[in-house]
C-alpha cells in the first residue's frame, strides 16, 4: 500500500513538473507565429526598403571619393543582409505549388524559384522576375554573382563547412531541382525556402540538415550574393539582362 502511494505522488509531481514547463515555455510553433505577427505589413516593408535604398543612392552619388563609397556600400550589405530576414518571414506559411508565383505573401501559392526572385525584385532589385524564376537554378546563380561553388555527391558538413569559410551573408542554394536560400548571420544558419516537401506549409526556415531538400540532394551550386557588385547595383537600380 506504501509502494502504491508514493507511486501516485511521483506521478502526481511529474505532471505537474510538466504543467508548470509548459506555462513557463510557450511551444515552438506559437513563438513562430508570433514571430511572424509581429512584422510590418508587406506593403510597408517594401515601401520603407526603397526610400533606404533611395537615401543610399543619393549619398553614393553625391560621394566624391571612392573611400566614401565603399562604406556606403558596406552599411548597404549589413542593411540587405538585415531586412532579406523581414522578406522571408513575411512569406512564412505561404503554400508551395509547381506552377506558384503569387506576388503577395499568404495569398495563393508560390514556386521556389519564384520565392526567390520575388523577394529579390521586392527588396529592390531590378531583374527579370519571371524569366529568371523559370530558368534552372544555376543559371540565376551565375547572373549576380561570381563567388559559386559547386558540391557533387557530397556530405552536408562539407557544405557547411565550406559556408562558414565564406562567412556570414546571403547565399542562393541552386539544388538537384529545387533552389532555396542558405541565411546565415549571428552564427545561426538556416534553409529558407518554398518546400515542395510540406507545401502546405510552403514558404519556410529549417535546419540544413534533417530530412529536407538541401540535405537530400545530390548535386549542389552555391553562390553568395549581396557582394559589393550587386549592392552598388541595388543603389543605382541597374538591371539585369534576362
């Protein structure tokens, strides 16, 4: 009878152990959501991004000295690398589907290559937007940067591994048939992408390995964007050829 008792009371205090955990700690799922309540509306976000890009326009151009320029461009990239954060979680949730290229986030269904290309030209830039997104994944890669690498039946860490020699910044991950975006800052680094494998879901942030797209895939390109190249183009709105 004594045995049974404390029994009963070990129980008892491991569910309320637990009880109390969980009140103390609200679950991944509605801090994710509440993560992604708590953005500026889209509109605002695009809006507020090109009178940025406007300001360093006007002082890039009104620079007279290429020690000056090149820190505008320097405050340029951090600010790029900051807000593509915004862009991306503003597209959370947005379901996937092959032929997807809604312009607005939550609303329809957007492709990966047009999640990609969507919140570049959102951001600022100015690239064909369609033709891009329907082309392989490589063939965008090489339209805005030069800085790629190419992995081939290899393991994950090696990508890894390889991204932080490169450091942290925005990088387009071209894959097998899928591209994504690798967003690595404050020493965290995650898969943003439109997830043919949830597409409900869609639109999403999750761990470079694990059971996803990046990891599964045999053939991987790489390419680190936000370069100083491409940010000056960013300033001074130069388009890309298709």
């Amino acid at each position: 009878m004594k045995l049974q008792n404390i029994i009963i009371l070990t129980l008892l205090f491991l569910l309320s152990c637990t009880s109390k955990s969980q009140e103390k700690q609200p679950s991944a799922e509605k801090a994710r959501i509440a993560d992604i309540d708590s953005l500026k509306p889209y509109p605002e976000l695009k809006k507020e991004t090109l009178e940025r890009k406007e300001a360093f326009r006007d002082a890039y151009n009104s620079s007279k000295n290429s020690e000056r320029q090149d820190s505008i461009l320097t405050e340029a990239q951090n600010y790029l690398l900051s807000v593509s954060d915004d862009f991306f979680r503003s597209w959370y949730n947005t379901p996937w589907t092959f032929h997807g290229h809604s312009q607005t986030p939550k609303e329809g269904s957007i492709a990966c290559g047009y999640f990609i290309t969507t919140t570049l030209r959102d951001m600022g830039f100015n690239i064909p937007r369609i033709k891009w997104a329907q082309q392989t994944s490589e063939y965008m890669i090489k339209k805005i940067t030069t800085d790629v690498k190419r992995f081939r039946q290899k393991p994950m860490i090696d990508v890894i591994n390889y991204i932080k020699t490169k450091g942290e910044g925005l990088y387009i991950v071209g894959l097998d048939c899928h591209v994504g975006y690798i967003y690595y800052q404050n020493g965290s680094m995650s898969f943003v992408h439109a997830n043919y494998y949830r597409p409900k879901i869609g639109v999403m942030s999750e761990p470079m390995t694990g059971r996803n797209p990046l990891n599964d895939s045999k053939y991987r390109v790489i390419g680190k964007i936000f370069d100083k190249e491409m940010v000056r183009n960013w300033i001074l709105n130069t388009s890309y050829s298709e």
